[in-house]
C-alpha cells in the first residue's frame, strides 16, 4: 500500500465519519433527510479547504453496509442524494483538481448509481490536487472479507502461493490499494465508536472525536481539529530515544 510523507504541519490523510446529520434536521423539527442535504453541501466546502490545510487525501464515509437497516424512505432518499450530488459537483471536482474514487461493494447499488461512479472517476482521473474518496456501502469487515476471496482465488488458481502472503499483500487487495494509510480519523456528533470504517487502514490512525454535528462541521471547525493533530507524538510502537 502506497505511503506518503505527511507534513509538519498536520495530517496527509484524514477520514471522515460524518454523523449527526439526522439529529441536526430532528433539533430543527425537518426530517432526516433535510440533514442530510445539510451534509452534503459541508462536503464541498471541507473538500476546497483540504488543499490551504496541507491535506492531499480525505476520505468520507457516506453509507455503511449497515445502513441498509434505515427505513426504506430513508435509503432511498439517500440514493437520490448520492446521484444528485454526482451529477451537480462532477464539473466542479474537475475543475478544481479534485480527484475522487468510490470504495464500498457496488453489488447492491442501482445500475445508475453505479454509472455515475464510474463517469465520475473517470472523468477525475487526472486529477491530483486533491484525493477525495466516497465509502458507499462499505464496511471494514466486508472489505477485509472480500479482499480475503479475491486473495485466496489468486491463491487456488496458482498466481500466488500461502507462504507469500503477509500484511503487506493482503493491503494490495483492499479497496484502498490505491491510498496512504489515513493519518487521522474524525468522528462528528459526540459518538466515540469507529463503526467498521477503515479497520485495517486506520491501525495506527490517531483519532478525534467531536461533538460537533456534521451539517455544522465548518472549515474553521475542521482547521482546529488539524491544529490538534499537530500537537501529537506519533510514534507507531516505538519510544522516545
């Protein structure tokens, strides 16, 4: 799995559990969903703050395998944000510079959907000013249980043997392949739980946890949080000489 050098001055990577937005809209007597637009709209703007913040990768985790469980008006609202939100941003995230990627198992979602995601990476494909990946329906546990399948196929049809399988191998069959490990992982909305997001990656993540609903996640809110994280020692096991 590619490693970047991250910067003194805060995190390369940051994830993103971005949670509170159904307790935002119920504070202010609208549904779920009209925190969930809410939402959406503070994805753009911590997005355009990433690059003055030093920050090359953001990856944000907007909805889980288990999600599924939400009522079916909720779920289906969802989905008709996610290609709302594909089809009106695609042209700004390109010409911004941002590119963006999808992890997450696609078998679940409508053939539509998935048609975005893939115009969209594509279309972003050169991009590198910033790396902005969108976990739909993912879990950490699936993906590690799905990684496992595609190793162990390459495993049984002879293209690898056991005794070369470590971590490092393992990683290479991961969704984010294609990433550095995250640097720091943010949960919004005062829940302290990493709820299956980026188990493997974030084995050595710091972590914050905010009280902060996500609709009301500001740049100012999100350049504190980088400021903090500047402050740790980050050690990965070892201790100071």
């Amino acid at each position: 799995m590619p490693q970047d050098e991250q910067t003194p001055q805060g995190p390369h990577h940051v994830a993103v559990i971005m949670d509170g937005n159904g307790r935002w809209a119920q504070q202010r007597g609208r549904p779920r969903l009209f925190g969930h637009h809410a939402g959406a709209r503070r994805v753009r703007e911590i997005v355009r703050a990433c690059p003055d913040e030093g920050v090359k990768y953001l990856t944000i985790f907007a909805f889980s395998t288990e999600n599924w469980k939400r009522t079916q008006t909720e779920v289906a609202g969802l989905m008709a944000l996610f290609r709302r939100y594909i089809q009106r941003e695609a042209m700004a995230l390109l010409s911004e510079g941002v590119r963006v990627r999808f992890i997450g198992d696609r078998i679940k979602l409508d053939d539509k959907l998935v048609s975005l995601m893939d115009n969209l990476e594509l279309l972003t494909a050169h991009n590198d000013k910033v790396h902005l990946t969108i976990a739909l329906n993912y879990g950490g546990r699936d993906e590690v249980t799905r990684a496992a399948q595609r190793l162990a196929v390459e495993i049984e049809q002879g293209r690898l043997s056991h005794k070369d399988v470590d971590a490092e191998t393992l990683s290479r069959f991961l969704d984010t392949r294609f990433l550095p490990d995250p640097d720091l992982v943010i949960r919004t909305s005062g829940e302290a739980r990493i709820s299956n997001f980026l188990l493997w990656q974030s084995a050595y993540a710091e972590y914050e946890f905010i009280d902060t609903l996500w609709p009301d996640f500001t740049k100012d809110v999100f350049s504190r949080v980088l400021a903090g994280y500047g402050q740790r020692e980050r050690r990965f096991g070892a201790v100071p000489a």
